[in-house]
C-alpha cells in the first residue's frame, strides 16, 4: 500500500507474449505487496 492507498495494475492481453515480460520488468518491486 502507499500512503494506505492500494494500487491496481490491469494489463491488456492483447499481444501479451511480446509485452508482458517487459511491461512486469519496468514496475518498481519496492511498490509491489503482491
């Protein structure tokens, strides 16, 4: 949580196999609880 706020992350499906890797790779593990 941040400032005890929770933060949502949606990812579009379309193309993932050439996305998702790098989209996941680019957010900050220090903000990440789950």
């Amino acid at each position: 949580m941040i400032y005890g706020k929770k933060v949502v992350v949606v990812l579009p499906a379309y193309n993932a196999e050439a996305t998702l890797r790098a989209t996941l790779a680019e957010i900050d593990r220090e903000l990440v609880d789950e």
